[in-house]
C-alpha cells in the first residue's frame, strides 16, 4: 500500500481551481443532502467536509479553501443547513481541514496519510476550541467530538483511497 501520492496543486489565477472547486462544492452539497434523506448526516457523518478534504489533499490549499469556505455558505442559503448558529462553526472547522491539509500538499507536493490525519485532528482542535467557548463547558465540546468518530473513519479511508490513485501530473 502507497503512503504517498503526488498532488496537483493549482492557483489561485487558475481557471482549473475554480472548477474543481465548484465539482467539489457541488458534491458538498449533494452528499449532505443525500446523508440527511437516509439520516446519516448532523454530526455523526460530518458529510458538508468530505469533498473539502478531497480538494485540499488532491489540488492544495487554494482549491481547498475555495471549497471549504464556498460550501457551508452555499448549503446555508439553499437549504439552511448548517443553521446560522452553526455556520460559522461549520467554515472554521473546514477551513481548519483545507488549512493544514492542503498547506502540507503544497509545501511537499504529495499528499501523506500524516497530512491527511493532521488535516482531521486539526479540525476537532478548532470545533473542540469554539464549542468549548461558546458553550463554556469543554465536556460538551467534547462529547460533539467523539460523536463524529464515523466521520473521522470516513476521512482516513479517504485519505487512503486517494494514496492509491496513480501519480500523473
């Protein structure tokens, strides 16, 4: 099994990065649409981050900050999910994913599965921070943690599969 594969990172004055950023915001907003008609989406699935890590770990941290900020904003004024008293917790915790993912695909030029579970871990540290201080209260920032595990596992298969695509540039 491959533990690294080569990135392709775009501009920001590539055509290319916007759309793969709109294929990818696209896809955030299907599959949280899909994940909520069988009940599968909220916190346990986290399914609005998926394509973000996608992006960020394929074309770097521009297509990736482009995907994680557009798509909780476009979800919100279509559907109203996140809620607005989540939307904002929503793009810090997914600029947070394209951040430091898409930072280590940018600097190294390969994506790693380190980069990828850096990529995870940081977005829990900044939902964990904010919960914690809007709430007051870190057992419930906590406990809204440990309830995506599925999600997190998700993420790392992910990462996974995309270690397996083939290099091309």
């Amino acid at each position: 099994m491959r533990t690294q594969t080569q990135a392709l990172p775009l501009s920001l004055t590539s055509h290319k990065t916007y759309l793969w950023a709109a294929l990818f915001v696209a896809g955030n907003i299907a599959l949280p649409q899909l994940c909520h008609t069988v009940g599968l989406g909220g916190q346990a699935f986290l399914p609005i981050l998926f394509f973000t890590l996608i992006a960020a770990a394929r074309y770097g941290v521009v297509c990736g900050l482009v995907t994680a900020v557009a798509s909780p904003l476009v979800n919100h004024l279509m559907f109203g999910m996140p809620d607005a008293g989540m939307l904002a917790l929503t793009v810090a915790k997914s600029v947070a994913l394209a951040l430091v993912i898409g930072l280590a695909v940018q600097k190294t030029g390969k994506l790693t599965l380190t980069a990828g579970v850096a990529g995870i871990a940081a977005y829990q540290i900044v939902g964990i921070a904010l919960v914690a201080a809007t709430t007051g209260t870190l057992a419930t920032a906590w406990s809204a943690a440990l309830l995506s595990w599925p999600a997190m596992a998700i993420q790392v298969i992910a990462i996974l599969v995309l270690l397996q695509l083939p290099n091309r540039k």
